[in-house]
C-alpha cells in the first residue's frame, strides 16, 4: 500500500504551473492539461492534485462538482433499496451528492492502492458533513474500471447503462458517518 502522505495535496488554481501528469488514460490527461483550469474558472468542477515533491510531476488528481441522486420511474427496485436507508419523513424524489468527476492514478504510482485512498478520503471529508447536506458520493465509471468502484462499495444506480461507455454508481456516506462517530 502506497504512502501518500509524502505527497502534496493541493487544490489547482488559475496561476499554479501544470506539472507533469501521465496516466493509462489518454483523455484524463488531456483533461488535467487543457480543461481542469476552465471547469475551475466557470465554477462548474474543482480538481485537487497530488504532487510528487521529489520528482515535480503530479502522481495523482481528481474533481469533485455537487451533483444529485434523483428518482428514476424505471429504476424503481434501486430507489426503493436507498430509501430503506432513508427516514420516511426524510425520503424525496433527489438527494443531494457530490460527483467524482474526474479521478486518476499516474502510471507509475497506479495499482498501489492510491485510487482507493483518494476515494477514502473524499469519503471521509464529505462525511465529516460541512458546508451543505450530502448524502451520497456518485461517479460515472468507465466500464472497465466499474470493479474499482465496486471494490470500494459503490453500487450501480440502475441496470439500464449495462451496455454504456461509462456506468452511474453511487455510494451511501452515511455509512463512514456511522464509523466516524464509533471512533
Ligand atoms: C482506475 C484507477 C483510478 C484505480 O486506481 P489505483 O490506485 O490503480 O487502484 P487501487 O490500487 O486502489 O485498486 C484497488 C482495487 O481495484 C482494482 N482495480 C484497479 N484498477 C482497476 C481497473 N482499471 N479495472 C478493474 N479493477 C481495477 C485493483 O485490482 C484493486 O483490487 P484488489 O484490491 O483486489 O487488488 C487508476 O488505475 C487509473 O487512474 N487508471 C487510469 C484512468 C482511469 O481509468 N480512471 C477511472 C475513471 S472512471
């Protein structure tokens, strides 16, 4: 398991210099060089990095951007499961979310468990509850990366995308709340 406290968390702002990213994914690394900053500048994503301080290249980054769980009359089975999580009076046709927009692993740092730490730590920041309500962390998977998120308790929000390029899943935050307050 890799340690990642030897690298710089840092949110990308308009003036900070791009250093060096590569990963498996040709369009998560033109994303990173070529948009991150203008999805920053119209407020619509914020992209975090993590900086190898010994080799100045970035070893890993994700965005977040608020997003919802909302009711879908064809997935009823789904909803009707995360409702059962849900206080009756408390149950609505959406709840609110946060988006793993982007997320990726250099390649010399991926299989080394840091995706499954960054999720961790999205998880456990949202949990925490700050600045508005969240309930759930949702992501659209790339198809072949869906067990990465599966390994990690997301679930698939419906069975409709089975043949899509990407897959919507979601994962329930009130669980690590839950484990937050038993530690
Ligand atoms: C997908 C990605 C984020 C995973 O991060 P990572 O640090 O390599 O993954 P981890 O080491 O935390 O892996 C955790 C588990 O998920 C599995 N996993 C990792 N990448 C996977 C993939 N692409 N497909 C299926 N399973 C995968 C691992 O085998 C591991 O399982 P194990 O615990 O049984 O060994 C990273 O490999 C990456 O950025 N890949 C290229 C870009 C990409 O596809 N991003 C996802 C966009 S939705």
């Amino acid at each position: 398991m890799i340690d990642i406290s030897r690298f710089d968390l840092r949110p990308l702002t308009a003036d900070m210099p791009l250093l060096p990213f590569c990963c498996a994914d040709k369009d998560l690394n033109e994303f990173l060089t070529q948009d991150a900053k203008n999805y920053l500048e119209e407020m619509m994503a914020v992209t975090y990095v993590f900086i190898d301080p010994d080799k100045q290249q970035i070893a890993a980054y994700f965005s977040l951007l608020n997003d919802k769980v909302a009711y879908d009359p064809q997935s009823k089975g789904i909803w009707n499961r995360i409702n059962r999580h849900i206080h009756n009076n408390k149950r609505r046709r959406s709840y609110p979310s946060v988006k793993v927009g982007r997320l990726a692993v250099g390649e010399e740092y991926a299989n080394s468990g840091f995706g499954s730490i960054i999720l961790d730590f999205i998880k456990r920041e949202y949990a925490k509850g700050n600045r508005a309500g969240c309930r759930f962390i949702t992501v659209d998977a790339y198809r072949d990366v869906t067990k990465f998120y599966e390994k990690n308790g997301f679930e698939y929000f419906t069975t409709l995308d089975i043949l899509d390029s990407t897959r919507l899943m979601y994962f329930d935050l009130k669980n690590v709340k839950e484990q937050l307050k038993g530690n």
